[in-house]
C-alpha cells in the first residue's frame, strides 16, 4: 500500500482536489470551487486524468470572461483534447455571446469547430458560433460557417437552425 501511495501521489491528490471542488460546485459554493479548481491548474500545466475536469469546475464557476479565456489558452497549449475541454470551450462561447464579447466567443467557436468534431454537441457548437458570427456582425466568416455546417447530417436540428440564419440574413 505504500509503494502504491509513493509511486502514485499526484492521482491521488489530483482525484482529491477534483471530489472536493466538485462536492463545493455541487452545493452551489462556487468561490470555494474555483479556489481550488484555478489552484490546481496553476500548479499541474500537463493533463491527467482530473485536469479537464477540474477545468470545466473553473469555467463554470469563474465570473470573469477574460480569465477563462487565459485558463483555457494555458489549457488548450499544454494538453490534448477530451470532451471536457469541449465542454469548456462551448461554456466560454455561452458566456461570450450574452456579455456580448463576440471576438472572444469567435476565437473559442474557431476552436471548438477544429476540435470538437466528434463530440455530440458538436452541431449546437456550430450553431451557437453562428450566433456569435451573426451577432458580431462577421459575415464572411459567418458565410463560411454556413457553407462548412452543410456537411451535417442532413436532418440535424442545429444544421435546419444554421440554415435558416442563412435564409434570413443578406450577404
């Protein structure tokens, strides 16, 4: 047991910073969450098997759009992509469109439509950066969203939702 604890200490205290924060954002005391969350990213740059989810905790809980879009630049710079970071990026591109920071919500919709391709929410993805594209008043980009979102699956609820922001908008 102790070979155990001396070879693996860093999981073990990383699973515990995780059920902590965790167990604090559950009963809604997301100052004590993100203290941890934000402490524990600080100090681990490398992924392992809770950083992405302490990284959701982080996002979710932090109130302040420009040091989500650091923690996540520091986090998309050290570690591989995983549904959680999706999670992440589609939080921050949620938040940037109601502060109404399109050029933030835009970088993040960028990167969830580079990576983000396998994952479930992939279309509400694409259709929540059309929403900021749209709103940013970037029709280019918008236009190549559009012409990329025709690649969906052809009865895709978030496809129908682009299109129809194409047959509404003048180019």
């Amino acid at each position: 047991m102790w070979i155990f604890f001396l070879v693996f200490p860093v999981v073990l205290l990383a699973g515990s910073d995780f059920q902590l924060a965790y167990q604090y954002y559950k009963k809604g005391n997301y100052e004590k969450s993100l203290a941890i969350s934000e402490r524990y990213l600080k100090k681990h740059k490398s992924g392992d098997i809770h950083s992405d989810k302490l990284l959701y905790i982080y996002v979710t809980s932090e109130t302040s759009l420009y040091r989500i879009d650091q923690a996540l630049d520091n986090f998309v710079k050290n570690n591989k992509n995983s549904k959680m970071l999706s999670l992440s990026i589609y939080r921050t591109m949620e938040r940037a469109l109601v502060l109404g920071s399109y050029d933030t919500g835009a970088k993040w919709g960028e990167i969830f439509k580079r990576q983000a391709q396998k994952e479930v929410f992939y279309g509400k993805g694409l259709f929540l950066y059309s929403c900021i594209l749209h709103s940013a008043k970037q029709n280019n980009k918008l236009k190549e969203l559009i012409h990329y979102s025709l690649a969906l699956p052809i009865d895709s609820f978030s496809r129908k939702r682009i299109l129809k922001i194409k047959n509404n908008h003048k180019f």
